[in-house]
C-alpha cells in the first residue's frame, strides 16, 4: 500500500504548509487533515509525522490570532473606546471610526469657549462669570446636576457630541458640555490682599502648562498667579481644560512690568525666590519669611536675566537622580508643596 494510493484530500498539503489566508479556512483544513490522519493510521510512523505538523498548524493558528487582537486590545485603544463611550458618539458604539474633526472658527464677539464637565461645572458656580450660553448633552445635563427645561440666566441647547465636536473639534475632550461666556478680567497687583502665597510666571507661553499650574496653585492655597500681560497665554478653552476648574477658584493678577512688581511684593513683606535648575541652594532651605512669591520661567530658556537680577533668592529643587530638570507645570506643584508646608510651620 503506498501513499499515493490514498488519494488523499489536496488540503491536507495546505494544512501542514499553512498556505490557506483566514482563520476559518484554516481550521477546516486541519479537520480534513486529521480525516486524513485516520485513513493513515494503519501505516507505520506517518501518523506521528502528521500529528506533530499538524500541532505545528495548531500553534501558528493560535499565534496568528493573538496578533491579531493586540490592537483591539490594547491598553490605549480601551482608553479610547471609554473616551467614545463617555462622549456617547453614535458611529464608535456602531464599531465605525470616528472621523476626525477639525475645530470651527473662534469666537469673535471676544466670548471664550470653556469645555468639560470639571470646567463647565466650576463657571456655572461662579457668581463672576458672564455665560452667554451652555450647549449640553442629555446625559453630560444629568451629570452637571441640572434639570433638563430649568430656569437659567443664559440659554441651553441640548445637543449631540457631534455638534460640539464641529465647534471645538473632535480631538478636545469636551465630555458633552461646552458653554460661551466672557473671560475673566486680570486683576492689578493691589489686589492681591493678604495672600501667603503666591506664584509668579516669567513668560510661560503654554497654555497647558499654565492650566496645569493653576491647578496645583489652587490645590495647594496660592492666593494668585501673576503674570504679564504680554507672553503669557490669554483665557482660552485649552487653558481652562488643563487648569480643571481652577480658573475660577484663583485671582489672576497681570502686570506690565515684572521687575516693577517684584520690587512691589518685596515692599509689602513678600520673598521672592525663582527657581533654576542651577540655583545655589535647596529649595527649602532658602525660605525666609512669612510671604513668598515663587517665580517660575519659561521652559528652555527659564527665567530672565532681570528677572534673576531682581528676586530676594535663587534657588533648586532637589533631584539625586539622572533628570535634573522638571516639566515647569511639574516643578510649580513641587515647590507650591514646600513652600506651604514652610508657611504652616512657621505660623506654629
């Protein structure tokens, strides 16, 4: 009896050299293989030989597969599922991609345009700000805890995550609210009433950044961020998304001059200290008063010449390991923290 004899099935040839394309087609193939495997079990050593290629086939089966699912899977691909889950996009629950969307144009009546529930919620409850309008998701509606149809002093439209994908773009995380309001007007440096604590940016242009500093200068009881009123970023949808809420909990005081308004913190008791990668001490060691004014500079570039000819002290945050420099939003929150534990034992 001899092989050729058999007559055995053509995909057999195709399961041991794993020629067929899909899965399906694949296992098919193996079944007819193993039908084959019985008719050759009464010859001496071949069914071991097709046993064996055929667990090969199995195993690349499976190898195959696994590569297949690890961008479905994959950590980043379920982040972006919950985000099209959380903003309720019909085309992600019905498997299509999301198309890109390119943000409309801004707004030119001076409004800026805030997005986000943390944002949203935060100017809703603050008495200082001018809403002119809230377009809101059903269930972003529930979320913010107000009542579809309630009595407010401004319109609500109740819209799709759509809608305001075409007028901030598909890429900002909106969570299905998104209101128009008019900025905040900066407060002067006489405002800045009896605050410990305050943050000082020397041209910080990122709007991110200054977002998240706010954020940090909010949670740890800065009582306000000082800026200049040029090179520094205006109020805007991407800031008040990175700053949480914060952009209404924290007085922002602009100023003309820096050096003019250091010279002004130094006269009603404030110490400044700017922060330099370089600085000759430690960031806590170098705190000697009752009211400091942390001064921050760009990143890159860091803090002006000027300005390091005017603050009260230079100095660094500690870092033993190989990274000697922070992400500025990074080194805001650190100092902030020192800074405050500072001013709470001193007040003991």
């Amino acid at each position: 009896m001899s092989l050729a004899s058999l007559k055995l099935p053509p995909t057999i040839w195709s399961a041991l050299w794993l020629s067929e394309p899909t899965l399906s087609t694949r296992l098919v193939t193996v079944l007819w293989s193993i039908f084959a495997l019985e008719r050759l079990s009464a010859l001496p050593g071949v069914r071991l030989a097709l046993f064996t290629a055929l667990r090969a086939v199995y195993r690349g089966l499976m190898k195959s597969d696994d590569k297949s699912r690890t961008p479905k899977d994959s950590h980043y691909a379920r982040l972006r599922r919950a985000h099209r889950d959380t903003t309720g996009d019909a085309s992600a629950q019905s498997g299509r991609p999301r198309p890109r969307v390119i943000a409309g144009d801004l707004p030119t009546d001076g409004l800026v345009r805030l997005y986000g529930l943390h944002t949203v919620r935060a100017a809703l409850d603050n008495p200082a700000r001018r809403i002119k309008r809230l377009m809101v998701t059903r269930n972003a509606l529930a979320r913010l805890e107000l009542e579809e149809g309630a009595k407010l002093p401004f319109p609500v439209e109740m819209v799709e995550p759509r809608d305001i994908d075409r007028i901030v773009g598909s890429e900002a995380v909106h969570q299905g609210a998104l209101l128009e309001a008019h900025p905040l007007k900066p407060k002067p440096l006489s405002a800045l009433g009896d605050a410990q604590l305050v943050l000082v940016l020397d041209q910080v242009t990122d709007p991110h950044n200054v977002g998240a500093i706010m954020r940090s200068a909010v949670a740890f009881g800065a009582g306000a961020l000082i800026t200049t009123s040029r090179h520094s970023p205006a109020e805007s949808g991407v800031l008040a998304k990175s700053a949480s809420g914060a952009l209404e909990h924290i007085d922002h005081i602009e100023v003309r001059n820096l050096a003019d308004a250091l010279g002004q913190l130094h006269d009603i008791g404030f110490q400044t200290i700017g922060l330099d990668s370089e600085g000759p001490a430690e960031l806590e060691k170098t705190f000697a008063a009752e009211r400091i004014a942390l001064v921050l500079g760009a990143e890159g570039k860091g803090l002006r010449q000027k300005t390091r000819d005017t603050v009260t002290a230079l100095a660094r945050l500690d870092m033993p390991g190989a990274i000697r420099s922070l992400n500025v939003s990074n080194a805001a929150a650190i100092a902030l923290y020192a800074a405050g534990r500072h001013l709470t034992t001193s007040s003991k």
